[in-house]
C-alpha cells in the first residue's frame, strides 16, 4: 500500500495568463465567487486525499495566493505545503517545484504536475495517472483529436495533413516517477535546453519513453476570458440552491478613539462597546451568513458570556461563518451591507472596509457592496449614542 509520502501533486500557477486579457493573472481571476486557483486546489484535495500538494507561484502573487487560501476552509487549507517560487519559464517552475519535494526528509516516489489552471480533476483522472507513472514511469493523459488537423507554413497555406489516429490532444496532470523528472529536469537545465514545452517533451528529451493514459473530455484548461465564463457556468450549475440570510446588528458609544468596521480601526472620538471589539458591521454580516446556511447566529456560536471571546476581533467570527458556507460546499455569492451612523463618516472609508470584508471571507471585491446612511437625527443613532448594521447575505448550496 503506497504511504502518504508516496504522491505528490506539483501545481503550476506562477504564470501571468496574458490570453486571459487584462487585469489580475489568470489563476486569480473570480470565478465562481472565488480564485481559479483556489477551485484547482480545491477539487485536488478532494480527489487526491493521500497527496501532500506544492504550488509553484510567482515571487510578485504571495498576497494573491494568501487571499486564495482564504477561500478554502481552513481544514483543508492546511494540507497545502508552503509554496515555492517560479521562475522565468515554465520548465524553471516545476524545476523548483521538483527541487523542493527532493529536500524534503522524505521524497515522494510519484509526482503529477498539474496546471493550476485546470480546475476539474476529478478520481477516476487521478487513480489513472498514478497507475501510469507506476506502470511507466513517464505518462500522459490525452484525448483523442476529433478535428482533422492541418499543418500550415507562415504565408497560411497548408502544407499537410497528419493522420489523425496517431494524433492526442494532452492534458494535465502528467505523471513521473519522481526520481526519473527530476533528473530529467536538471539534465537540461545543465545543459541549457530551454525551449521544451511541457514535462513529457523534457522526459522524451532525456530519453524516456513516455505513454499515453486516457485524459477526461471535462479536464478543460482555463486559457482565455470566454474560458473563465464557461467554467464559471459550469460551478454554478453545481451550486443550484440559492439562499439569502439576514443580520443586524447595535452596540453603543463609549470611551475611546476609534471603532471597527469591517474588520478595519476607523478613527474616531468614541469607540463602539461590546463583549468583543463591537465591530456592529461584521457581526451584522456574520449572522446574514449564518442565517442564510440555517446555522444559528453569532451569540450561538460565540456566546458573549464566554470570557475567551472578550476583546476579541470580530473577524474571527466572520471568517467563521465563511468558513461554515464553504464546509457546506457552497459559495458567498454576494454581501450587502448598511451602516447607520451620523459620524464617523463612512464615505472616505467605504472602499477599505469593502476589500478588508472581501479578504476575510474569500471572495472578489465585486461581490462587497457596503452603504452608509444616517438617521437624520432620530433615534438613538441620530442623537450619536450608537451605531447599527444591516447586512443581506446571497449564498449558492449544493442541493
């Protein structure tokens, strides 16, 4: 029976996805309600619960990738290994991906390197890569080409037409022994063989035979924008249950020079009072995202009368009931939130207290709208002895 240590999984994302377009690099684009990558790492991590999993990111993505694990529940997040940085090109990627399992006390004896763009592995794709890099040694999961396939020269005229059965379309995750793709690797860094597109033309290169093994037809790479689409229709045709949840929330002014909001200190002549640091908005967002999943809220989980929450940052309860949505395999698919108030003056803070919300549960800023107003000085936020929040909570469940 193969050990723990016996698999690992290499996950390449240190690229910049140019065909994605512009913005964010393409592992990191929203998909879903949460990072491309974050999808990939997800679903290895389901297929592959034996495997220890090494991502390889660009030296520029560590805040990138933080927010990325932020949107697996902390469980699982926990079973990734720190991760290690790219380099120029592809090959010098997975070349410090591979370097860096070697150092470990104990090296795994198979290796699948998969693109971290490709986030649909599922078991059956799995079990078929380590019974081929087994079986073989080298291998690759390919489909067959359904098209008929044309060879052009640079003016756009063909100039043949390959015979079409002994043509494959490969995939990822391909699949070594370990010991065999590392020396291959180093191989040609040494002797500075740069222009070898993927691990199966670096093995072929050091004098491997390399087999095929069958690939999935649903094992999409995610390349372009219209990719980024199709995928995301393809997670939320699995996520049909759409609920909405409810919070609100009040605590009082007291002494102090700041209050929190969203999990940031906002300046101020007054601070919030509470069992915990009062922040009136999370634990408003809190209990939406605790209603909409039917579990409870914020007193049932983190009861005042317990002293181990007293002072304590109430982004600890709102990444909680993050974390509870995503243990449910669902997504937040959007918060708004209003803060009633007649100062401090929400405005100037309204785009930091979005991007501090969006980073503790997981998702894309997009999905945050935060509002202010105030009571036109009628009650007890109008006559400034208080704050209160309101907060809507859209969740997608699997049904």
């Amino acid at each position: 029976m193969m050990k723990d240590y016996d698999l690992a999984i290499l996950v390449v994302a240190a690229g910049r996805g140019s065909r994605a377009g512009e913005g964010l690099p393409k592992q990191y684009r929203p998909l879903a309600g949460r990072p491309l990558l974050a999808h990939t790492l997800s679903a290895l991590l389901d297929v592959a619960s034996d495997a220890r999993i090494l991502t390889v990111i660009h030296p520029d993505d560590h805040d990138l990738y933080e927010n990325c694990l932020a949107s697996l529940d902390k469980e699982r997040a926990d079973r990734i290994m720190l991760p290690v940085h790219g380099g120029a090109t592809r090959q010098d990627s997975v070349r410090a991906g591979l370097e860096a399992l070697a150092g470990e006390k104990a090296p795994p004896h198979i290796v699948l390197i998969q693109d971290g763009a490709r986030p649909f592995p599922n078991e059956g794709l799995i079990a078929r890569a380590r019974a081929a890099a087994l079986d073989h040694g080298a291998a690759v999961p390919a489909l067959l080409v359904i098209d008929t396939i044309k060879e052009v020269n640079e003016s756009g005229r063909i100039v043949a037409t390959p015979a079409r059965a002994a043509l494959r379309a490969v995939q990822t995750p391909q699949a070594f022994r370990f010991d065999l793709i590392l020396a291959a690797h180093r191989k040609a860094a040494e002797a500075n063989e740069n222009g070898l597109t993927d691990d199966a033309a670096i093995a072929e290169w050091a004098g491997h035979a390399v087999h095929v093994f069958e690939g999935e037809i649903d094992n999409m790479k995610v390349t372009s924008a219209e990719d980024l689409a199709v995928a995301e229709r393809r997670f939320l045709k699995d996520l049909p249950d759409v609920r909405i949840g409810q919070g609100y929330d009040v605590h009082a002014f007291g002494p102090g020079d700041h209050v929190w909001l969203g999990g940031l200190k906002i300046p101020h002549d007054h601070a919030l009072v509470g069992h915990s640091d009062a922040d009136v908005l999370a634990h408003a967002i809190t209990d939406a995202l605790l209603g909409a999943i039917g579990d409870g809220d914020i007193g049932s989980h983190f009861p005042p009368s317990d002293p181990k929450w007293k002072g304590a940052a109430s982004e600890i309860f709102l990444a909680a009931a993050a974390e509870a949505v995503r243990a449910r395999g669902g997504m937040i698919a959007h918060i708004d939130a209003t803060i009633v108030c007649e100062r401090p003056k929400i405005g100037p803070h309204r785009d930091a207290i979005r991007e501090s919300i969006a980073k503790i549960v997981g998702i894309s800023l997009d999905r945050v709208a935060i509002k202010a107003t105030t009571s036109e000085r009628l009650g007890f936020t109008g006559r400034e002895e208080g704050m209160a929040s309101m907060a809507l909570a859209t969740v997608r469940l699997p049904l």
